[in-house]
C-alpha cells in the first residue's frame, strides 16, 4: 500500500528509530479527501492498538480478538468522535462515521473504520485536532496524509501536537480553465526560443521559389495558405507530444529537450540561408514541434495539476499556447506581406534576421549542453 509506505517512510525521518519501526502497532493512519465542503476519510488502527483503547485483552488474536473488537465497535466509533475533529477555516464539520467496520483490505493486523465530514463551507483551511491513544502511549504516532484537487499533504500526529491546520486547494473549474489558458498564453509570449522557432519559420512564407528564384507571392491569401500549413503542423506536432507527456506515456530529461529546441530553432533559421528542406518549412514545424510540445509540458507539469481535471489543464494550456502563438502571427503577418516586395526583406529580415536567430540558438545550445547561462530567458 503506497501510503503505508510513504508513512512508514517519514516515521524514520521524523527520527521514531528502528524500535518503532520494528513494533507497526506503534502508530495507526488517517487518510482524508477534501472535495468541496465534503471530506471524506479512512482510519487504520493495529488491532492490539484497538483492543487496549476500548480496555479489552491486548495479547488475544485472531478470529476471538476480530469477534470481541466488532461487538465493541460502535464503542470504538464513539471513541473516534470525541477524539478526532475538524474544522473548515473556523468553523466545526459535522462529523459522521460509517457503520462499516472492516479488516484492512490484504490483512488482518489492522482494523478500518470510514467516516465523512460536512463543513459549513467548501473548505480551503482545514484544521485536523487528533487525540487518539496518547493518554494510554505517549509514544503513538497517528499518521496522516490529506489530498486535495492538487496534491497530497503527509504529517504526523504525536503527543506534543495533537492538531495541525494547513490551506487546502478545490477545484474551480472555470477558475482552473481560465488559469491555465492565461499561463499557455504566458509561456509562448515570454518563451524566447518558442517564439524564435516559429519566426524563423515564417520569415520566407512571403516568398515562393520560381525559375527566376525567390518571388512575392501575389496575394494576401496565398501568404495566408503557407502560414496556415506551418502553423497547423506546429500545432498537431506539439499538441501530441504536450498530452503524452502529461499523461506519462512519455518523458525525457529536460536538459535534453531544452537543448534540442536550441537545435530546432537554429534548425529552422539555417534552412532560410542554405535551403535543405526549400519550401517545406511545414515539414520542420511538425518535425521540431514534437519536441517543443515537451519544452511545453514541463513549463506545464511545474504548474502542477489537478488531479480531478488533468485534461481540462491541458487543454485549457494548450488553448492558451495556440492563443498566444496566433496572436503572434496577427501580429507580423500583414507586416510581412507589406514588405515582401522591398529587396530589403530578402536581403536583411529574412538573411541577416535569420543569421541573427541562428547565432542566438548556437548560444543556447552550448548553454544547455553545458549548463551555463549567457543570454537569460524570461
């Protein structure tokens, strides 16, 4: 069970030593969901443990001690009640246990009781007061881990702090959908090297290779048409790669993913002055935007999640991501196509702007591979 063994393990950092860790019954656990107003919880106590709080024979086991303990079991309830409590902010919940009483699921050393509890008010600071066997053993530990939409929070509880308060964070999710659209929107607006890839991308759409060479093309439309197939392959590309990473179907180190964006930038930037894929820029958008789709999961994954709406996150970042990157195109598209015809746009914007790209990722790149910073991003 993983959250024994998370427990077990913060017993040994909170110094209990290996005699506590050698006697289990030295500690029982509380494990709590807080959705809403709404906590719903587990309790696990050692059946020894059970047995001396409710003044029965500790040392009977098996079938008589399970049989004894569930006769006792609504004074066991009862127990729990007056010993345990919570509030949401400063307001009591109303407690209500379960009149299920169960061995623990895989074995029959602990005894399980449900409970829930209602607060006046979804909750975002819950305070937990436990009093359970310290005045029979001083050195019992209750063990507690609580998870909201986000995360999970573990502590313990001993006789020298009997209570513990903490905010706890819900799930709103029209709050949550307009966060994560602002922050996909965010990333791509102060993602230098996102934002370069897809300029360098753009920079040659306004031209088109004829038998004369380079050309303008002659419509606004048909500038509109390149930019569209660059643009979607970038989005499909990294729209895959962003949900199989957040998903977990897919990880790589960071180091090498940021490193490999360098590449993709100076990738794109190179191809504007010695041609190696001429007039198919779509095809190194789709190909390098599976590895900016990664460089956008982890800006995402250090957001932190919602456990209950992981793909309203993703698809509320993603959303923000293409907002943002439109926004871009809007912006410099109708520049482009008013400059396309000047022997300047060929000659400075796309070469010596593409030059310029070039030499940045070049900086980049040594930078991640080596681990140092020259140029700093936002």
């Amino acid at each position: 069970m993983i959250l024994r063994a998370v427990l077990v393990a913060l017993l040994a950092l909170c110094g209990a030593g290996a005699n506590a860790l050698a006697h289990e019954s030295d500690y029982s656990y509380l494990r709590l969901t807080v959705t809403g107003e709404r906590i719903e919880g587990e309790w696990e106590i050692h059946l020894r443990d059970a047995r001396i709080a409710l003044g029965l024979r500790p040392d009977l086991e098996g079938e008589p001690a399970w049989a004894e303990l569930r006769a006792q079991a609504p004074a066991l309830r009862e127990l729990f009640a007056e010993r345990v409590a919570f509030w949401g902010a400063e307001a009591p919940c109303a407690l209500k246990l379960s009149d299920d009483f169960s061995e623990r699921p895989g074995g029959r050393e602990y005894a399980l009781l449900r409970f829930h509890a209602s607060c006046p008010d979804p909750v975002e600071t819950l305070r937990i007061r436990y009093g359970l066997l310290f005045d029979l053993d001083p050195k019992h530990r209750g063990f507690f881990a609580v998870d909201d939409a986000y995360q999970t929070y573990v502590g313990v509880f001993t006789s020298a702090q009997v209570e513990v308060s903490f905010d706890v964070r819900q799930l709103d999710r029209w709050r949550q959908f307009s966060d994560y659209l602002r922050e996909g929107i965010r990333h791509i607006w102060l993602g230098l090297d996102h934002v370069l890839f897809l300029i360098a991308l753009l920079l040659p759409a306004p031209l088109y290779a004829s038998a004369a060479g380079l050309v303008p093309r002659e419509t606004f439309g048909a500038l509109a048409r390149e930019v569209l197939k660059v643009v979607t392959a970038f989005t499909l590309a990294h729209s895959i790669t962003l949900s199989l990473a957040v998903l977990g179907a897919l990880r790589l180190p960071g180091r090498w993913v940021e490193a490999a964006i360098a590449v993709s930038v100076f990738a794109a930037a190179w191809n504007n002055l010695r041609p190696f894929l001429p007039g198919r820029a779509w095809v190194l958008a789709f190909g390098f935007g599976l590895v900016h789709g990664l460089g956008f999961a982890g800006a995402l994954s250090q957001l932190g999640l919602p456990r209950q709406a992981k793909g309203l996150a993703l698809l509320a970042f993603n959303l923000g991501v293409e907002t943002g990157q439109l926004a871009i195109v809007v912006l410099i598209l109708p520049a482009m196509f008013a400059a396309r015809r000047k022997p300047a746009y060929q000659t400075i914007v796309v070469r010596v702007g593409s030059l310029l790209i070039a030499w940045i990722a070049a900086i980049w790149l040594i930078e991640r591979l080596l681990g140092f910073e020259l140029i700093p991003l936002p």
